[in-house]
C-alpha cells in the first residue's frame, strides 16, 4: 500500500451561527434538509473519512451541493472545520500557526481553479511565475524559469500574450503551468476542466496524466464527471450531501456500487472501456489463449478473442508473469448493463 500523502479523518463542516450547537444532531445522523428548516444550519461535511496515497491522484466527485469543493478547500485551510483533522505529511494543517500556513501554501502545495484565476494585467509568464514571486524568488529568475513550464504545457511562443488573448483551454494550460511552476508536493484542483468544451477537456486530461507519469505529484481532483473521474482517478470517492457514499479502486466502484446513487452514477458508462481484464479474471489454473494485460479494457480483449478464435485468455502483469485468466463468458458478462439489485434504497431517500 502506498504511503497516506495526506489524511482526513472525523472532519466535520457546518455552516451558521452556531456550528457547535448542532454538531450532536449532525453525529446522530440528522437529514441535511433537516437541519436546515428546523435548525438553520448547512450541513456541509459529515465525518469524512479519506487517506490520499503519495504521488497518486485521487479523485473527489459528486454532484453540485455534495460538498466536494468545500472538501478540498479544507485541505489548503481556505476554509476552517468545524470539527476533524486534516494531516499532510504527519502534520496537523489545522492546528500551523498563521506564518507556517502562509509557508505550506507557498512552498507545498498549489490550487488549480476552474476559473483559471489569472491575472488579466499580467502575461503568460508573469501568470506562471507569480507563484515562485511569492516565495521570494527574484521577478526576472521567475520568469525566466516559468517559460520551462509554459513549454511543457504546449504554450511555447505565448509567453508574452495576456490570459484575453487565449483560448479557454490555453488558458487552463497557464493555470496548470502556474501550480506546477513552484515544484509544491500537492496538486489541488477544484473541477478544473469542467468548464472546458469536450475535445479540449480530454486534451487537457491528457497534459495532466503525461505530466503525472513524469512528475509523481499527489492529485486532488474534483469534478462531477464520473467519466472523467474514471480515466485519471487512481482512487475515487464519491459524495453525496457532505458524506463519502463510497470510496476506493475505480473499478471496484463501478463492478460493486455500494448504492442505489453509486448504481445511478455508473449505469450509463461505456463498460467496455472502463471494465479492465483485472476486475473479471480468475485463478490463472489451466489458462490457455492469447495473453491478456491486467489493466486492458474488456473491449480490447473481447476483439483479441474474436481475432484469435478463442473462448479464453491469458492474463499477464506487466513483467509478463501469468497473474490470472479470463473466459470468453465471463467477459461479456461484465459489459452487460448491470439491474439494479434492489428498488429501494434508505439512503438514497
């Protein structure tokens, strides 16, 4: 298991006059809508529960009110809870003084907006290098080294425009170059690419998972895009109204829906493409056929089946050591849309 980067634990958000006063109704399982018309308070996070691995991207998603953002502005302290810890690298963010708060924003970790957040006076290299400004580096250096960063986000030959001048989506490349550019630990960002058109939205997913592979930075990644949430989450966890509904492996998420809401998230997905070959193999006892890799889409198998006229397929790790096998049945199965397993659930009520 890879080491906890950052750890949530029992963290509590209520919004109004009096949190503390209501905080026994919120541990007693009081509705949110409940708390709201009888007591005047918002509910905004409930005990939540998460350990982000180290040099991972974990993923936070839901729907408009569920408490995602709230969430990862917790972990920077933009917003103070009203009960819980937030622990990043064995320290209690909660509990740092207002000048090393002020260091573990500057030097550690950095946010990226879904409204870009630029400074329209400034140009592109000015953006990208206003971080490293803060932190005390001479204006000129910053530059200087911003324009490594607007090159690796495919902006080469724009470092002297201004963020009217650009697209959204380069734009968004700016922003990114911005968070990158101070070399923090931690990469916060709050639906970043939601308010992207689609190809661009995909092309930005694929800049931010290149430079993963590279880089290792451990990710916070908000959005309310399962399909999104999908291709570059190592792990998800899903909110619904200030509580993790379910959190864990992507595809764990999608093969067993913890409920009725998780079941209503995942429906629709192409499972042939996000089902992989790991999620439906079996002990590797008499495998035969062509070899299949663990994290392969079923799709992908399916058509090397077909090609290689056989009912059955070996499944390798990336050593190609035999791990498993994988029956013709077995997959096409798996990318059957799955039934509801029950009519009524209490907690999606």
């Amino acid at each position: 298991m890879t080491e906890a980067k950052v750890k949530i634990t029992n963290l509590y958000k209520i919004f109004g006059l009096d949190p503390q006063s209501v905080m026994g109704l919120v541990k007693n399982n009081v509705s949110k809508q409940e708390l709201l018309d009888e007591h005047g308070h918002v509910l905004g996070l409930s005990n939540i529960n998460i350990s982000v691995p180290a040099k991972r991207i974990q993923v936070i998603m839901g729907l408009s009110g569920s408490g995602k953002s709230t969430l990862i502005r917790h972990i920077n302290r933009l917003i103070e809870p009203t009960a819980g810890e937030v622990i990043v690298d064995d320290e209690d963010v909660l509990q740092m003084s207002p000048d090393q708060l002020r260091d573990f924003r500057r030097h550690k970790i950095s946010m990226v907006f879904q409204k870009f957040a630029l400074l329209p006076h400034r140009t592109v290299a000015q953006n990208v290098a206003y971080g490293l400004t803060i932190q005390g580096i001479d204006e000129n250096k910053a530059e200087e080294h911003s324009h490594q960063w607007i090159d690796r986000v495919g902006l080469a030959g724009f470092e002297h425009h201004y963020p009217g001048q650009l697209s959204g989506g380069m734009q968004q490349r700016v922003g990114l170059a911005r968070a990158l550019a101070t070399d923090a630990e931690i990469l916060l960002m709050d639906e970043a690419f939601s308010a992207l058109d689609p190809l661009i939205r995909t092309d930005m997913q694929d800049i931010l998972l290149g430079l993963q592979d590279e880089l290792h930075k451990t990710i916070i990644f908000i959005t309310h895009d399962l399909d999104e949430a999908l291709r570059i989450g190592d792990r998800i966890a899903i909110l619904r109204d200030g509580s993790v509904v379910q959190e864990g492996d992507p595809q764990d998420i999608v093969m067993n829906p913890a409920d009725d809401y998780i079941f209503d998230f995942i429906k629709d997905i192409n499972r042939g493409r996000v089902v992989e070959v790991r999620s439906v193999m079996e002990a590797p006892n008499g495998a035969t056929g062509p070899e299949l890799k663990m994290s392969m889409p079923i799709e992908e198998a399916l058509q090397i089946f077909v090609s290689n006229d056989q009912h059955m397929g070996v499944v390798v790790d990336d050593d190609g050591k035999v791990v498993g096998k994988v029956e013709l049945d077995n997959a096409v199965a798996a990318i059957a849309r799955p039934e509801r397993e029950s009519s009524e659930d209490e907690r999606y009520k």
